[in-house]
C-alpha cells in the first residue's frame, strides 16, 4: 500500500521538474512555520494519518509528532533526527535535501554534534604521593632547621664556657676565700686552721656562731653595707652574711674552712698581694664587687668597725675590700707579674684574649668580681661578649670602658699605654 | 626528538583508507582530500615509478598499456599490496602538506572491525614509512559512528551500518566502545561485481569495472520497482559471442536482480548483529533505529529493503560518503577525550 504510494511518489519527482516542485515549497511554506509545519501540510494534503507514516517508515508515532510540533529536542538526537526527517520527507515525495537543509537551519546553533565525555576509571585508593612526599620534604627541611638553630644556639655559649655547679664553683672560691679571714682576724686563724684539720663537720657549728654574733651588732652601724649583703649571697661561701644567710651556710663554711688548711698560708698570700697597689677608695661609687667584698671583711673586723662610723671605717675595709674581691673571684692570667691592664667583671662576660699570632689565651666567661690580668705584651687583642661588664684598670687606675653593657666588641687592641690616656 | 620537531611542522592528519576512496583529514582544516584509492605504476627500464595517484589514476584504471599498470592497493578493505599503498600514502601526506618532505605528522588511520592483526599491522607500518610520526588505529565502525554524530559515549546503544567500498561493517555501540560489530566483505565492490557477472551471463557482454560502477549509482537499486522495468540505461562493452563492443539497454530491475545476493549478504549482516545485541541495548535500537553510513548507504532503497527486513526505523547519515574521515578527524581533535577509542601498537 504505502509502499505503492511511495513509488508512485518517487516517479511522480523524478518525472517533474524538480526546479518546479523545491521554490514552490520553499516559497509557499516558509512563513507559516518550520519544517514540522510544512511536513504535516504535506502529509494531510496527502490524506495520511500519522498512523500510517509511522506504521511505513517504522519511526515510532511520537518522535513524528515531535518533528511535527517542531520539537526537535524530544527526538533521540540531531543525527537521528535528520535521518526520521528524511526518510519522512521522502515518504511524502518532498525533497529530503531542502527539507533537512531547512531543519538545519532552524536548529542552527542548538546542538549539532554531541559532546564527548568518556568516563573515566576510578583511581585506586592510592597513598597520594605527589602530596605526602611533599609535606614529608616540608617536615624534614622544618625539622632540620629547628634543630640546627637550637643546636647552633647551645653551641655558641655552652661550647666555651662548661657550666660550672655552685657546689664547685664554691670549692675553686675556696682557695681564695681564705684570706680574708686569715689576714685580718689573725687571731681566729690559728684556730680556724687547726679545728678544720682535726674535724671538718664540727667546726662548723663551733666556728659559725661566733661570727653572727659579731655580726649582729655589725649591721646596724655599718649602714652603707646592706647592698653589699645582697650580692654578697652570690658567693655564699666567702660572703656569708650569717645574719641573713643563716644555718644554710652551715655546710659550706666549714668546707671552706677544710680546704683551705693548706692554701691559705700558700697560696692565699700570693694571689693577695700582687692584685693592685691599694687606692683609696669611696665605698658609695666602688661598684657592687668591693661592696660585696666589704661584707665579708665586715664579720673579720668588727673590733675595728663596729666602734667607729661607716665613713671612717671606709679606708681600712677598701684596703681590705680589694683584698676581699680577690677573695671572692678567682684571678686569672699570669700573676701581677709584667702585666699592666686588667680586667675585673662587674657581669658575666665572655672574655677572649688573643696574642699577635692569634693564638688564644685566654676565653672563659668572666663572673662578677673575676680578674683578669692581660699579660704585658704587644698585639693582644680582646674580643668580649658584654664590654660593660668589664672595668678596665691600667697600671691600677680605672680607664673607660671598653663599651656599653651587654656590647660585642671584637679585636680589640689592649695596648696600656693608649688605654691609660683615656683615665677617667 | 628529531621527529618531535618535524612534527611541529607538520599537521596531523586522519586518514580514511577506503577500498575504494581515501579522504584525508586535516587538523584544523577539516576533509582537504578525497580521492580514489589508485595508483598509477609505470615500469621505466625495469624500475617501478609512480605515475599517477588519485583521480587522475582512476581514469587510468583498466585503460593502461603494457608498461604502466593502475593498480588499487586496497582489496576489502585492507591493504593487498604494500608498496603502492605505501607509495599512495606518502602521496597524500606530501600533497597535503604541500611541500616534498620534512612532514612527519600524526597519523590516525581507520581499520575495518574485522581485520586482523596482521592487516592491521600492515596498514600501521604502510603509514610509518609513508612519513608518519606515530600512528594510531581506529575501527571505521566507530570512526563512523562518531561521524554521523551519534552519541556513542553514551550509555545508550547506536547501531550503525557502514557499507563501504571492500566492506560493510555492522556494529553497536556504547559508552564509547563497540558492544558488537560484525564486518562483512561485501561493499561497493561486489555489486561492481554482481553487476559485471549479471550482464555478462545474461546478456553476454562484458562491461568494466568503471562502467559497472556508473551503473549502480545511475540505476542501482536494492530492491526492483513495483511495476514495470524502472529507470533505463545504455551500457558498452565487449560482446563475448562475436567480440566486437557494443551497446544495449539495460532496466533498473535487471540491476535489482543482480544486486540481491550482495544486498541479502548485508541485510543478513544486520539481522545477526541484532540477534547478538543485548536486551537493553536493542531496547535503544528499536527506539532509534540504525544509521547506514557509506558510499553503498547511497544505494537507492537500500534503507527501504532494511527497513522491511528489520522492522526498525533506518536513517541515512547526512553525508554518508565523509562519515568515517569526518569521524576519524573527530578523534584526532579530540583526542584527549576519545583516546580510548584509539588503537595504538605502541
């Protein structure tokens, strides 16, 4: 039937004039609408029921609804849409190629080719390892970093100066503690040095009281000393102000006592005597060192201070305070003999010395009330971690200071002959 | 690294190696080639040169003297003689690229479904030593497909009919993958043939394969017309009684007749690729019917006999003869996306 139809069509084309039938279609079916328009015009000129088209060309009944309605986008896509469009045209005997040329044009810019996606396989559930290798890299460089700052940090101070526990530190005093007590109080001496070598805990208690109650009518005349007291804890040993310090003394004291059985007639004297020659000195301005220097001399010569004033005991304690500050420190570099500069720190300060050839002789940290004498050559540099730390003293008079508290100075040339024009 | 930067210079290209048309693809610059898979041989002094390839060979083809020989290196689709396809190859990549040499470009180049490895291998090394870079493989089914602008990465099943020179390729696809294809090695070929053989038994006249050719596309028909003898056309050739030339007439249903066993031979095709079609995937394809692609598409009421013999609608792709170039040259733009259609050797 259909097929009878069509062949009759396709005769009646291929036997007219096809410049007769395409403008009459294109001229007579363009304003009214699109393609869909025009096809069910043809196909009810025709006197053909949806029904039939569908049934013939075997395109389901509403993919040719949709062309009919114009709406291309219920059909299953643009290639199977100009094929159905086609095939349509050409059961009604229209001209495929103007028909799908017009459909072409009406959809222009909606979707003409489809787009591509292939979906792609999963990844498996792998470690990332772009990203884990990198935030390892970060935390080794970070790790490394830190520890080589702190371990940069401990170096610079720990490696020169090895820390020194109190309880030694009080033994090396020791050997220079003595002499105060011994020089001034010759009468305690002999006792002193005999109680310690027979039995070293008991002096303790025999010696100790004696001297708190010297003591303690000592502080209320000698009113300039309390600051002297202070520091004077520093050095628990040497300085022990029973008064305030007490029964915690009680150990070191005697310790002191025992060791020194033999420096003190030694040793005492020729780290004594050589320090500087005596300069009278106030008590007020002599920094915080010979204060605390007086402390200890204070107990040791109550008989001559406590009776007369703060002021006129002065001359007598600075003579023996700088005996005393030796007592309290320890004196570095060679001893008193050629040397004209010396260093006394007031602060802790990292002292190095170097000689001409740059050869170190001397680098430790200098506690408050330490000395150091340079050696009485040419070409000694210094080089020190707190300038202001340092008191100066060349040929026994203070100069300036090297620099102000807590400056680093290097290569510094220690020449006594300059340092000296610059006495204050 | 030599050829990296030779392939700078030069423009990738798709090649359809058609049986009995090559078209070539530029990236860029779409179909700059469509011509006749021919080559014109001669034998100067013993040597063998390229005389002609292309058009200009074609009409060469089965008119050539002693010395020169027109030869078409594809026989069903694969390549049945290597130098002159590789001759012809090398042709195109010059002519395309419009100077003699220093082209090393990529090259996709589509394959039938059917061919084997061997063939395939063939047709990848033809191309190598023509002056491709790298060559990638891709099966003219989906090259096809995606040239007639089916939505073959979609999880819904196309069915597409390529009916070529040498073959007809029957495949469904899916999800940008061939569910099922079946190639046949019947085409345009083999009607020339069953045109060739049908008047030669019935009217004892021997017609060429030229002339066989013009028939089927001026009257061939795959079914013959309701009444009467249908469109008429005088064919020459050689009588085989007497041996003089000579002309008669011949009708559209004679045509028809001689047409049937090729055109059975393709129906069948598609009846067992529809048998082999998953339940779901044939849900689709009752929806949307198959596609023909292919100069053989262009067979007037071929979509009809198919139509009748499937009972699913049939479409004919715009521009059936482009397809698979059109196709190919998709995947060589969008290679990233399609590279999974892609067959490399590599």
């Amino acid at each position: 039937m259909g097929e009878k139809q069509r062949r009759f069509f396709e005769q009646s084309r291929s036997t007219t004039d096809h410049g007769q039938v395409e403008p009459q279609l294109d001229r007579h079916d363009l304003p009214k609408g699109g393609v869909g328009a025009t096809l069910r015009e043809n196909r009810e000129g025709r006197g053909l029921q949806l029904v039939q088209v569908a049934r013939a060309l075997r395109i389901r009944q509403t993919y040719l609804e949709a062309i009919e309605a114009g709406r291309f986008t219920d059909l299953p896509g643009t290639a199977y849409a100009i094929g159905f469009l086609r095939s349509y045209a050409e059961h009604l005997g229209l001209d495929p190629a103007v028909i799908v040329q017009r459909f072409k044009e009406e959809v222009s810019g909606g979707a003409t080719k489809p787009e591509f996606y292939l979906p792609k396989p999963i990844p498996e559930s792998r470690v990332p390892g772009g990203a884990l290798l990198m935030l390892a890299l970060v935390l080794g460089v970070c790790t490394y970093g830190a520890w080589y700052f702190m371990s940069r940090a401990d170096r610079s101070l720990v490696a020169y100066v090895p820390a020194l526990p109190d309880r030694l530190a009080s033994l090396i005093h020791g050997t220079t503690v003595p002499p105060p007590v011994t020089v001034p109080v010759v009468p305690l001496a002999p006792e002193m040095a005999d109680k310690p070598a027979t039995a070293v805990p008991l002096p303790s208690t025999t010696v100790e009281p004696p001297p708190p109650a010297a003591l303690a009518a000592l502080p209320p005349p000698a009113t300039p000393a309390p600051a002297a007291t202070a520091s004077a804890t520093r050095h628990p040993a040497a300085a022990t102000p029973p008064g305030s310090a007490g029964g915690d003394d009680e150990d070191e004291v005697p310790q002191v006592g025992g060791m020194n059985g033999e420096p003190m007639t030694g040793e005492g004297p020729t780290a004594i005597v050589p320090p500087q020659p005596p300069s009278p000195r106030p008590p007020g301005p002599s920094p915080i060192a010979t204060a605390a220097a007086q402390a200890p001399t204070a107990p040791a010569t109550p008989p001559t201070t406590s009776a007369t004033s703060a002021e006129a005991a002065t001359p007598p304690p600075a003579a023996a305070g700088d005996a005393g500050s030796t007592a309290n420190s320890r004196v570095y570099g060679n001893n008193g003999r050629d040397s004209r500069i010396q260093f006394k720190a007031t602060a802790e300060s990292w002292v190095e010395i170097r000689d001409g050839n740059n050869e170190i002789l001397f680098s430790r940290v200098l506690r408050p009330g330490e000395v150091y004498r340079v050696p009485d050559r040419s070409g000694i540099r210094l080089n020190t971690g707190n300038a202001g730390g340092l008191e100066v003293t060349v040929d026994g008079n203070k100069v300036a200071a090297i620099g102000n508290r807590g400056q680093v100075m290097r290569n510094v040339p220690l020449d006594a002959s300059k340092m000296a024009g610059t006495a204050n | 690294m030599f050829s990296k930067l030779l392939g700078v210079l030069s423009a990738d290209m798709a090649i359809d190696l058609g049986t009995a048309n090559t078209l070539v693809y530029v990236k860029g610059r779409g179909i700059v080639l469509n011509e006749p898979s021919v080559v014109a041989i001669a034998t100067v002094r013993g040597k063998k040169q390229v005389l002609a390839v292309g058009d200009e060979a074609k009409m060469m083809l089965g008119r050539t003297p002693g010395n020169i020989q027109a030869i078409r290196p594809l026989r069903d689709g694969v390549i049945a003689d290597f130098e002159v396809a590789e001759e012809m190859i090398k042709h195109f990549i010059r002519k395309v690229h419009n100077r003699r040499s220093f082209a090393s470009p990529q090259v996709i180049v589509c394959v039938p479904s059917g061919s084997t490895a061997v063939e395939r291998r063939a047709i990848q090394e033809s191309a190598e030593s023509a002056g491709a870079r790298r060559v990638f493989l891709i099966e003219e089914p989906m090259a096809a497909a995606i040239g007639a602008g089916l939505p073959v990465t979609e999880p819904t099943g196309s069915m597409v009919v390529d009916i070529g020179g040498g073959t007809t390729e029957v495949a469904v696809l899916s999800l940008g993958g061939i569910v099922y294809s079946r190639s046949v090695r019947v085409g345009g070929d083999k009607m020339d043939e069953a045109i060739i053989g049908y008047i030669r038994r019935n009217h004892n006249l021997l017609v060429g394969e030229g002339s066989a050719e013009r028939i089927k596309k001026e009257i061939g028909s795959a079914c013959p017309p309701e009444d009467g003898e249908g469109r008429l056309m005088e064919i020459k050739g050689r009588d085989l009684m007497n041996g003089v030339p000579k002309e008669l007439v011949i009708s559209e249903r004679q045509i028809a007749e001689s047409l049937a066993e090729p055109v059975s031979a393709i129906i069948e095709a598609v009846k067992v690729a529809l048998e082999h079609t998953a339940p779901e995937l044939a849900a689709d394809i009752v929806d949307k019917g198959i596609v023909l692609t292919g100069g053989g598409s262009l067979l007037s009421n071929l979509d009809f006999v198919l139509r009748h013999a499937t009972g699913l609608p049939i479409s004919i792709a715009d521009d059936p003869l482009s397809c698979v170039a059109l196709g190919t040259g998709r995947a060589l733009e969008e290679m990233k996306t399609l590279k999974n259609v892609l067959i490399s050797m590599y």
